[in-house]
C-alpha cells in the first residue's frame, strides 16, 4: 500500500511538472541580439570591425571597394523570435535572405507569442571620405526606438543612398533601467538648442534613485562617445558595457578642437554615497587612436580607454575648469611613449578612435556631484590627409 501511495505521489509530482512546462508563457520578446558569428567570419574580407546593434539599428562598416548589393545577413533572435521582411506586399521569411543594401533595408522581427514586433533598419555602411576637418556638430539626433531618450548620429554626404552613421553611443540606455527617466529631458545625455551653431549636447550627472542606491551605482554621469554601449551587462560589468572606439582613422590625426562650458555639482559623493567634501567635480573631454586586430577588433572600455597598452596616441583637455560661456578649446594629439603613428597599419584598418564626453571624470565608477553640467559643440577632428596627388 505504501509503495502504492508513494508512485501516486511520484506521478502527482510529474504530472504537476509536465503542466508547468505546458503551460509555460511563450516568449514575448522581439529582438536581435546579435550577428550570427559563422556569417560574420565568412564576410571578413568586406566588414570592417564589428557590427553595431541597438534597440532599432543594426549597421556593419564595410570596406570602400565592398559590393553592397548582394548581401544575406543572418540574426540571433531572442528565443522563439522570426524576422521577416516585406516584398510586394506579401510578409517573406528574411533571417540569411540575399537583398540589395544600397540603401537600408527594414527587417521586422516577431515574438514568439506573436503579440509583439518590432523593425529593425539594417545597414552597411562604406568609410566617410577622409577631409582634413571632420565636424562633429550634433546636428542629427532623434528619440530611441522606445520613445523615451535622444541618440546622436552623423551624415556622410558623400553617400547619398545611405547616409547615415551610428558612431555616438551614450548610456541612456541603462539609466531607463533605474525608472528615473519619466521624459527625454531626465536623461543624462540630452540634446539643446542652444549650442554655438544649432544644437549641441548637455551632459548632467544625475541620481539613480533607490535602483541605482541598491545595486551601488548611485549616479549616472552624462556621456556621449564614439563606439557602442552594451546596455545587456550595463548592471553586471558597469566599466565593460562601454565599449569606447570604431575603425574610423583615416588619416593622422593632428588636434581635437571644439567649445564648452561646464558647472560643476556642488557636492561631490563616492560610490557608497558618501560625501566627499575635499572632492570636486570636473568635466572630461578626450580622444583616443589604439591599435585593434584588423580581423578581430576588440574595442577599449571603461578599464582601460586611458591606461591600455594599445594606445598609440591621446588629446585631452586636462584642467577644463568652469567656463559659464562657450570656451573654445584645441588640444593636439600626442604619442605615447614608445609610440608611433604607422600609415601601413592605418591603410590596413589596424587603428580605432573614440571621443569622449562626459560631465563627470569619475563618473565611470559612480563618482561625481548631481548636478554637474557640460555643455559640447562644434567638435572637430583635425587630420593629416595624404592625397594621390601628393
């Protein structure tokens, strides 16, 4: 009877089991995650670095001589999504499908559950022509996918079809996550109207609330760079979710020019929220060139963007003080000891840049005083351009 009762209860167990598993939830969510890895190395010889994938945007750099016409990108998806796209009207399966991106190409891809999509602009996109001023004005932004941050982008004129550029990444994205960003303005990294020329970027270190109290991250300065932020470890691996650069270096770079104002928070606090009243805030305003594996770029992050051995060449602005109006500044790059600038290595995509914005220095590792402001404009990149002709 025992023995009876006992493969009963055994069965009651499985059964429970089985209809937990049948009556799990399909999955509801719809995103890329990433470029499928073995389509990756199979196209080494045409992407230049690694894709860049955000919330709405998956966009490859390809080298100038690539044919972008006949190219079958394929997607990791969340678990149980499919991606389509739309061909005279009718909805066809598009996960390693050939199509022509001259121009960009709209994916769609749907959740598991079938309740929820979303659409995906995918691009390949040739290097911007090398002139011996590159402007970084600001000028182009837009809210995010999900209506409720700014996210920066440049022009390439130069290429009619698809001129678009993702190069900025800011931490927007994580500070959604603390709740505090009821409106685009909460944000840390917003865009302004009221720049040297047209808009410009105000950078604000800003509290994460009673998220941000919890999980020690207690701030969250403003930042704007060039490269990509994985928002996926932004909670676990803080310093590794920015990865600060793109295989952008066309020629030697010579300054990094640019205005700004700043006003530094008044009281100045460590990671444990703990005043530090022999501590004050300053700003940060920096670019990088670093050496990468042309077939393997592995970008800088918030451990190593100043102190890497790959380094090869810095400009930065040391004390930039509290200027209230609009101060002009140019800082010239310089080699690193040991260092040199190696055209053969550039020719060959073996360089990265980033610059770097942000209105607290510490900020990176959660220290600084809310309420800290910079204002960036009119950024310029100053190159040496080798030409033909020359």
């Amino acid at each position: 009877m025992k023995k009876i009762l006992l493969l009963l209860q055994v069965l009651l167990v499985m059964s429970s089991f089985s209809s937990c598993i049948q009556d799990e939830p399909l999955n509801a969510e719809c995103d890329i995650i990433a470029v499928d890895s073995l389509w990756l190395e199979q196209q080494m010889d045409i992407i230049v670095g690694k894709p860049i994938v955000t919330n709405d945007l998956v966009s490859f750099n390809i080298k100038r001589d690539a044919d972008r016409t006949h190219l079958n990108p394929r997607f990791v998806l969340t678990d149980g999504a499919r991606i389509t796209m739309t061909l005279d009207g009718q909805e066809l399966e598009a996960n390693g499908v050939m199509r022509d991106f001259t121009s960009p190409q709209t994916y769609t891809v749907h959740s598991e559950d079938g309740k929820w999509h979303k659409d995906y602009k995918v691009s390949f996109n040739y290097p911007t022509t090398p002139t011996t001023t590159q402007l970084l004005g600001f000028e182009h932004f837009e809210l995010d996918a999900t209506g409720r941050y700014h996210q920066w982008y440049e022009i390439d004129p130069t290429d009619a079809t698809n001129p678009r550029r993702s190069y900025w990444a800011s931490g927007n994205s994580a500070y959604a996550i603390t709740g505090m960003g009821k409106k685009y303005d909460d944000y840390p990294t917003v865009s302004d109207p009221m720049g040297v020329k047209g808009n410009c970027v105000k950078l604000t270190t800003c509290r994460t609330g009673s998220f941000g109290d919890l999980v020690k991250m207690p701030i969250a300065a403003g930042n704007l760079f060039i490269g990509t932020f994985d928002t996926k470890i932004a909670m676990s691996q803080p310093l590794k979710a920015t990865g600060f650069g793109l295989q952008l270096v066309g020629g030697k770079p010579l300054k990094l020019t640019g205005y700004y104002k700043y006003k530094a928070g008044e009281v100045f606090t460590d990671k444990n929220k703990q005043v530090c009243p022999e501590r004050h805030d300053t700003a940060d305003i920096y670019a990088v060139v670093y050496e990468v594996d042309p077939s393997n770029f592995v970008p800088l992050n918030g451990d190593n963007v100043l102190s890497s051995d790959r380094i090869v060449m810095v400009a930065r602005i040391d004390n930039p003080g509290e200027p209230a109006e609009w101060t002009h500044f140019e800082e010239p790059f310089r080699l690193m000891p040991g260092k040199q600038f190696d055209k053969q290595r550039m020719s060959n995509d073996g360089y990265a840049i980033t610059v770097v914005c942000t209105s607290s220095r510490q900020g990176a590792y959660f220290e600084g005083a809310v309420g800290s402001t910079l204002y960036v404009d009119e950024l310029r990149i100053l190159w040496e351009i080798e030409t033909d002709g020359k």
